[in-house]
C-alpha cells in the first residue's frame, strides 16, 4: 500500500533507506538544521565506514520504515532529518554522534531504533555512556583470566595440600603405632603374673 504512494522517481530511494532500516542493527534519527556541507562531511567521517549517514526526506523515510516494520518512528521525522544507520557497534556510532553534538550544538539527536526497538533521544545518551563492544570484551577476557590463573592456583596447590595431609596421617599413624605398641608391652608382665592363691 505504501509503495503505491510513491513516484517511479522517489522507488529507488525509499528502497535504499528501506534496506538501510532492515540491514543496519541500529539508525538514529537526527536534525541537522544549520550545520554546513563541511561539518555534515566531518560527521560522516567520525562515524567511520561502518556507520552511513543518509539526509532524507521525511515522507520517504516514514514509508522505508513501515516497509522495513518499524513502527511508529513518526513523531521523529519533523523537520531537516538526517539518519545514521549503523552496522557495526551501535555504541561507538552513539557516542560519535554524541562528541560531534557537544562540539557542534546544532546536530540534535531525535532518537533511533536498535535491534527493531525505538529508542528515545535519553536512551541513545545512554548507549553512548556504555562503554564499547571491545572494551566489554577486553574486561571480559582480564576476568576470565584472572578467574582461570586462580583455579590453576587453587589446582597447583591441591597436591602439596594433599602431601602434607598424607605427611600428617602418616606421623599420627606412626605416633599411635608407637603409643599401641607401647602399651601392650606394659600390659603383657601384668598378664603373665602368676596369679596367688
């Protein structure tokens, strides 16, 4: 229904923001209002080659997403709109188009979808105060070593814990060996006693 809405022209269009709303795990909605040629270029640069950064028509871009079965993204696309589609670590795009606000006020960030859930523009800070996939991963990798390195300590120390527990047995059993062994030699004159009558 919606592609019959749109002009032969504008098709190609639609299905290429369409195919960036489907293929990308996360794309944030923008406002670009005022930011030159130049900055806008700057912008795409920081996001890296993962993340693409598409000036879109509001009409069009409402019909990609239907198409691409998000809902609702309506109330987002008022007014000069800009989305970042993000294919590689949403985090790292969040926190590029959060540094490239602070140094350049007029980008606003309007929220987005991540993984086919809306987000709203507090939530994209948020994700952006998250630290990055690799950095997650890296933290990750140090526990686990450091939880292994452990349990090779706990392991290492197993045997000469068991050595010293056999070593002590052993000395208990020598000792009460010895202690028995005493004990009846003292009782045996006692029995051989003559007995009086």
């Amino acid at each position: 229904m919606a592609d019959t809405q749109v002009r032969p022209d504008k098709a190609a269009a639609v299905a290429e923001l369409t195919s960036g709303f489907r293929d990308s795990s996360a794309a944030v909605l923008t406002e670009y209002r005022g930011l030159t040629m130049a900055q806008i270029t700057e912008l795409r640069r920081s996001l890296g080659r993962e993340t693409t950064y598409a000036v879109t028509k509001n009409t069009l871009a409402k019909i990609a997403a239907r198409d691409a079965g998000i809902a609702d993204l309506d109330e987002l696309l008022s007014g000069p709109t800009a989305i970042a589609f993000v294919k590689g670590d949403a985090v790292e795009a969040a926190k590029g188009l959060r540094d490239f606000a602070k140094a350049n006020p007029l980008l606003i960030v309007k929220g987005g979808v991540l993984d086919g859930k809306k987000l709203s523009a507090e939530e994209i800070t948020k994700l952006a105060d998250l630290e990055s996939r690799e950095v997650l991963l890296a933290k990750l990798a140090g526990g686990m070593k450091a939880k292994m390195a452990q349990a090779a300590a706990t392991f290492n120390a197993l045997p000469t814990q068991l050595a010293r527990l056999a070593q002590a047995l052993q000395e208990k059993k020598a000792a009460e060996g010895g202690a028995s062994a005493e004990a009846p030699a003292d009782a045996a004159p006692a029995e051989d006693a003559p007995a009086e009558a």
